[in-house]
C-alpha cells in the first residue's frame, strides 16, 4: 500500500527471504514483479535484472 512504502518494510522482507532461501541451499529464486511497480524498483535496487516478461490476458 502506498502509505507503507518508502519505509524499508519491503527491502527488509526481500533480504530476509533471500538469506533464508541461501541458508537452505537454493539454487536460485524466482520472483515476479510488475513491471515499472514498486517491487520492479525495488528488485532493481538490488541488483538484480530482469529475466523477461509474460503478457497475462483475462478471458
């Protein structure tokens, strides 16, 4: 939510799941984002790169 960003709430959440996926031998992670939104910023902020994108269309 909007009023919750920019607090650290979400950088906090992702470095502890990706320190909890190292501790327990994972390969790699997959996450998704929607482009341009604040949890693409914030993977960008982080050093990671985008690995592609998927159109999704409701019928």
């Amino acid at each position: 939510m909007p009023e919750h960003r920019g607090h650290g709430h979400g950088r906090a959440l992702w470095r502890a799941a990706m320190a909890w996926g190292a501790a327990h031998g994972a390969d790699y992670q997959l996450l998704q984002t929607e482009i341009g939104g604040a949890s693409d910023r914030l993977c960008q902020a982080e050093g990671l790169r985008s690995l592609g994108f998927v159109s999704v269309t409701k019928l």
